[in-house]
C-alpha cells in the first residue's frame, strides 16, 4: 500500500537527499496535517519527529471532538464556529470510521443549582443551533433534550439518587482514539508521496531547512527545503525565537467501567466554583472510563512525558465524587495521564482563560510556526499554515483540498456497518479492518488478545510494525493501542510486543 509505514521505506526515504517543496517538524496532529495538506496540493514533503507519531500532546487528550460550546459561553465566536465546522468535517466527511457522536448527560443533583441548570440548558440549545449554523447533519449529532431521574440513571447508574431532579443530554464526538487519528493524518500524506520520518530531531532550523539527527545511528545529515514549519507544539519556542507559550497541564484518570456502573453516555461534571468548567466523565467502550481534566500552568522544561501530580489524581476524584452514589477511591485509579497544551502567551489572569485561537507566527530566518489551537481544529491550522508558506514561498500549489480528503479507512456508516470484521476493529481500521482479521488469520495466535480483558489483538500489534510505522514496544503499547495507559496491562502485553518486533 502506498501509505504503509514501516522501518524499510524509513530507511529508503533517510536516504533521500531531494529538496523539498515544505519541511514539517513535528508529527502531531498538527504537523501531520500540515505534511498531508501540503502532499495533497502536490508539493514535494519531508516531515519529521524527534519521536513517534503522536509522541506529545496529541495522545493526551480527552479523545473528544468537540463543538466548541465552551467558547461559546467566554464569548470566542470564532473559536467556536471553527469548532463546530471542523467536528462535522471529521464526522461527516474525513474520519467517520474514527468519530461517533457520544451523548453526554449531566445530571441535576442538589449541588447544581436550578439558575445553573437553567444556564446550562440555554448553552447546550445555542450549542444545537452551532451545529446547525456548521451545517452538521442532526442524524450525525441529536439534539439536546431534558431527561428525568429514571433516564438520567439508566444512562448514568452510578449517579447518586437523593435529590436527583433529571439531567440534561447532550452529544458530542468522541474518537476511538487520539493517537490512531494522528498515525490516520500520517498514513493518508504518506499515500501523497509525503516522507514521514520518526525518531529524526530537528536540532536546528531555519528557513532553507534542518540540521538533523537519525537517534537511531545517531547520524546527523541536512534535509533541505524551499519553505519549513515548526509544528512541536509546546516545545516550538525551543527551536524558534520569539514563541511565547503558556503551557497547561489537562489531566486524566483512567478507571475500570465497572466503577462507575458501566456507564452507556459520558457526564459532565460541574466543577464547584466555575461558571462554565466541567468534570469530564468518558466511557471508551473497552472496559475503561477516562476522567478529567485539570487546567493548570506549567512552568520551566517541558518533558518529553508530562507527570501527574496525585493533587491532579485528588481533585479529580473529588469533582466525580460528587456525584456518585457510591465513592471511587484513589486505589481504583488504574492509571492517569496529562498532557501540555501549547496555549499562546496572552498575559491572561489563568491558563483556563487564555484563548484556544491558533496563530501562524514567521520568524526573521523564514520559518513558520503554528501554535495555539486544540486537536478537533488541527486541519484548519494545517491548511492555514500551508496556505502561509504556499504564498509566502510563492510555491506552485492551489487551495487546500483536506476538507473533503478521507483519511486511511474512511468509508460511510452504510459501508463501514457492511465490513466483515469484527467491530471493534472497524471502529479503529475502517475499510481496513477486514485486512487486520486477515492478517491475524497468517499466523496462530494473532487474533487473540494481547491482554485478557481487552479488545487489542496482536494482529494490531502486527498491523502496526508492517502498515503504521512502528519501531519499538512503546510506538506499538503507548500509541498504536492505548495498552499502555494502565502499567500492569502494559507489563502482560510485553513480551508479545517484543516477540512481533523481532
């Protein structure tokens, strides 16, 4: 396939010492959009990771693709329109093998107010009519409606009863997975002729291209460009002058669903004291609930793996607490992440208020930097970045076409529903789900999990070193799947991950 990914076109492609049209630093969501965007227009690309795909913020999100509401409320227009617009493109036309629409309720209980709730009720309503000025289809995305204690419950039965009034219900996207879009964006521009290359940091930049190391070898080489963009997101200041940033760290836990009653819709939790912050309670489907998330400054070096401090673990317990019948203890946390949002420096008061708007920076040397944004809107800060190298560079390219682009494995509903794969497959894979099943069919063993309890097969674990670019257990743990975010599930699919790779 011409979008496979694997360690024979990487060394291939390492050997390639071409000009390119653009150079992209960074394989997040952003860049790899940006490397796609670029490849789609024809330019010649070279795009690179000091890491893996998803390596950084990209994987630590909520899984969510959403509309912008909250923008709504602190009066980011603009923010929120752009939301809205870019859920339905993923849902509608780019990625629907990878987005559903996820209810959500919010229960009423005797800590919201019925001035919260009325408030609360108002936003979701212009939240609706949000997604009906992005011309998002109402079958892709219901409206809100009231539901009362005995619906609340049956969606949410870990919901405390006394004093329960009702909830609210309201829908969102949901990914099945963060890092999957992102190796999904990478796939689809290497499909375009893009070079996608991990493991090569950038150790210096500029306008004509990069200084480069292999951390493979441990080589270092040029690659040389006619444009060049720094998309690494909250390390971009470290590789280009003049970035401001005001990093935050967004933390979650990840529980087991039977704690929280297995849930069948998301919550949204009031957080004590905010007018428009929410707890985020977030089934997955494979027998874990994440939690979050936290907004606090982070100041000093940014780690390659943000730590979570057990007062993130603490507080989040607390919000949720609140509304359960039944308390989840810290020793029910299976595991927790955080990620850094790359926030601008906008001298905002708290890093909850600073804006999620992206920019397009130029430095003095002639590199464009993205910054800014959040991961539902990583497409339209990719074509806007293109579109400032494509004019700025004069290079012979047309509009951006990533509007209508399916990635690697988008299909229709109807056609995605007629696959003859397993579901959970299909809901990771797309139109290549079947060739997943396929694979795990070559060798005994494949199709079962790696993992007792979990969907994850090591046919996926296959799929990914031969189609996805895989080089090492952690691409194939922590990014690939998400086996890696609970440590003792990660320790079991271990030696399999180390088997395959050999």
């Amino acid at each position: 396939m011409k979008s496979s990914l694997n360690a024979a076109r990487r060394a291939r492609e390492l050997a390639d010492d071409t000009v390119v049209d653009v150079l992209v630093v960074g394989l997040g969501a952003t860049g790899a959009g940006a490397a796609l965007d670029a490849a789609s227009r024809g330019l010649s690309v070279a795009a690179i990771d000091a890491c893996d795909l998803a390596f950084g913020t990209s994987r630590w999100s909520s899984k969510l693709i959403h509309g912008g509401l909250r923008y709504l409320a602190s009066g980011q227009l603009d923010v929120a329109y752009e939301s809205a617009v870019e859920r339905g493109v993923l849902m509608e036309h780019t990625a629907p093998h990878l987005v559903r629409a996820l209810p959500f309720v919010m229960p009423l209980t005797p800590l919201t107010s019925r001035s919260q709730s009325a408030l609360a009720w108002a936003g979701l309503r212009a939240g609706d009519l949000l997604r009906a000025s992005a011309r998002t289809a109402r079958a892709t995305l219901p409206g809100p409606r009231r539901l009362p204690a005995v619906e609340t419950l049956r969606l949410a039965p870990a919901v405390r009863q006394y004093g329960l009034r009702g909830g609210l219900l309201s829908w969102d996207g949901q990914l099945s997975d963060d890092a999957r879009l992102v190796t999904a964006i990478a796939r689809t521009a290497a499909g375009y002729g893009a070079r996608v290359l991990t493991r090569c940091r950038a150790l210096s930049l500029d306008g004509s291209g990069a200084l480069v190391r292999d951390e493979l070898t441990g080589s270092s080489f040029t690659i040389r460009a006619r444009s060049v963009v720094n998309a690494t997101g909250v390390w971009a200041g470290g590789l280009v002058d003049g970035v401001r940033l005001r990093p935050s760290r967004g933390t979650h836990l990840v529980l087991g669903a039977s704690s929280l009653g297995d849930l069948t819709a998301g919550m949204h939790l009031p957080i004590p004291g905010e007018t428009n912050r929410f707890a985020l309670v977030l089934p997955q489907g494979d027998g874990r609930v994440y939690v979050g998330l936290t907004d606090e400054p982070v100041e000093g070096p940014i780690p390659d793996v943000p730590a979570v401090p057990e007062a993130d673990i603490g507080f989040l317990l607390d919000v949720l607490n609140s509304a359960l019948e039944v308390p989840v203890g810290r020793a029910d946390v299976l595991g927790a992440y955080a990620g850094l949002r790359p926030l601008l420096d906008d001298d905002q008061g708290r890093t909850s208020d600073v804006s999620r708007r992206h920019a397009v920076i130029t430095s003095p040397d002639g590199v464009v930097t993205i910054v800014g944004g959040k991961l539902t809107t990583y497409r339209r800060m990719a074509q806007d970045v293109i579109d400032a190298v494509v004019a700025a560079r004069g290079l012979p390219a047309g509009p951006s076409r990533t509007r209508r682009l399916p990635l690697v494995g988008a299909a229709s509903p109807l056609r995605l529903s007629a696959l003859d794969a397993p579901r959970h497959l299909i809901r990771r894979y797309g139109t290549e789900a079947p060739q997943v099943q396929a694979l795990g069919r070559s060798e005994p063993g494949l199709l079962d999990p790696v993992v007792p309890g979990l969907p994850v097969t090591g046919a996926e674990l296959a799929w990914a070193i031969r189609h996805e670019g895989a080089l090492d257990e952690s691409d194939l743990l922590d990014r690939r799947t998400r086996i890696g975010l609970v440590p003792a599930d990660r320790a079991v699919a271990l030696p399999t991950a180390t088997r395959l790779l050999r």
